[in-house]
C-alpha cells in the first residue's frame, strides 16, 4: 500500500464539509501546521474538531476558527485564544470541554474499540450532567463516551514511508490517541525516511494506524506562552 501523498494539500483532498477531525498536538507543540493550512485554502465548513487545544489568534486551529469553518470543539484547555472565547460567548460555536485526562481516554478507547469508560473525573460538576454514575468500590464514576473521528490528522518528528512515526517529547501527548481513534489517518513528519530505517523499539506508533504520509516543510514551531525569568 503507498501511503505517501505530495503535500498537505493532497492529503486533505477528500475531507468533506462537516467532518469530524481529531487534530494532534498540547498546546503549539506538535501540531500539524501544514495539514491546518490546507484545511483553511480548501474552505470547508461545518468541521467538528477533537483538539486538546484551539491554537492561539492567527495560527493554528485559531487560522481555521477566523474563517468559521469550524462549528464544533471538543476541547480541555483553550484559554490563550480570545477569537474562541469571542466565537463561544456570541453561540457562533459549540462548545463541549473535557477534563484532559478524560480527553485523552476517550481518543484512547475510541482507537482501541472500546465504546465508553467509567472515570471518576468530573463527578459532582457540570461534567457529569446528563450522564450515567455509578459507584464502584465506595466511590462514584462518571460514565463517558468514546470518540472516533472521520479523519485524524497528526504530526511526527520523524516518520517513515510505511507511517511508523517517532514523535518528540511533548508531542507525544496527543498525537498517537488522535492517530488511532481516525478512521483515516494523515500524518505530516518533519523527515521521513525509507522504510526499514527504525528500530521497532523506536516506534511509537506503528504504521498500521496512518493511511497518508507526507513530509512538511517551512514549521515556525511558536511557543504557546513565552516566560522569561528576571
């Protein structure tokens, strides 16, 4: 099977109007630029988008948000973007925040098959509103569904041609539970190598999961917030 694909533009060729993504990437670490960037030249709309994070005004997830193509996040922390909150506050986006824990589980066991899991996260909070509890040893859970997305759209430090990716450090936060939990899955890499070049023990996520693979180029890599000490 040849997963490679030119650019990010032919890998995003086929992602229609009001599709679910589930994008990788904690905070502006490890998201994936280019995939973002075709998204916004294609123009789609309605897009339902799993992220742990909404990216900032003007770049990332925040580039597709100042063109409303997206009606729905599915997020944990989105407190550095103001364009969101404006968006959010006026009904112009719909909104449900996880616990990142749980976001994480539940793009874990949406990959793994698994349909739904007890956590005792959110219990007692407007988390828990409208869903299932149970107790289970004296203490009581909050049941939560699974997620799956249409496409997954993921970036790697280095990838190969058979999509076996190698992420770097905090990268690795989400991009393997969103790769998984894709019914396909788009990985952009910044190398990639032939097949053969890993040790499999090197792997962290096998290339079983990816269906298109591609190599990126020209990534700012911004920094979220920058702190400095005096």
């Amino acid at each position: 099977m040849n997963k490679l694909v030119q650019n990010a533009d032919e890998a995003v060729r086929d992602i229609p109007d009001g599709a679910t993504l589930a994008l990788g990437g904690f905070g502006l670490c490890g998201i994936p630029e280019n995939s973002i960037a075709a998204l916004v030249r294609k123009g789609i709309k309605n897009l339902t988008c799993i992220s742990n994070n909404a990216g900032v005004d003007g770049f990332g997830i925040g580039l597709m948000l100042e063109k409303r193509q997206v009606k729905k996040m599915i997020s944990s922390y989105v407190g550095e973007n103001k364009l969101f909150e404006t968006l959010l506050l006026s009904g112009e986006l719909e909104v449900e925040l996880t616990p990142q824990g749980t976001l994480a589980e539940k793009l874990r066991a949406g990959g793994a098959g698994i349909p739904a899991f007890y956590t005792p996260t959110g219990f007692g909070t407007l988390i828990a509103e409208g869903k299932e509890t149970k107790e289970f040893d004296g203490r009581m859970y909050v049941l939560e569904l699974s997620l799956t997305a249409d496409f997954a759209i993921v970036k790697a430090w280095r990838g190969d041609t058979m999509g076996n990716l190698v992420f770097r450090k905090t990268a690795r936060n989400f991009n393997p539970m969103c790769a998984t939990a894709g019914k396909i899955t788009i990985a952009e890499v910044e190398e990639l190598v032939p097949a053969g070049t890993f040790d499999p023990d090197q792997v962290h996520l096998p290339g079983v999961y990816v269906q298109r693979i591609f190599q990126g180029k020209n990534y700012e890599k911004r920094i979220e917030r920058r702190m400095v000490s005096s």
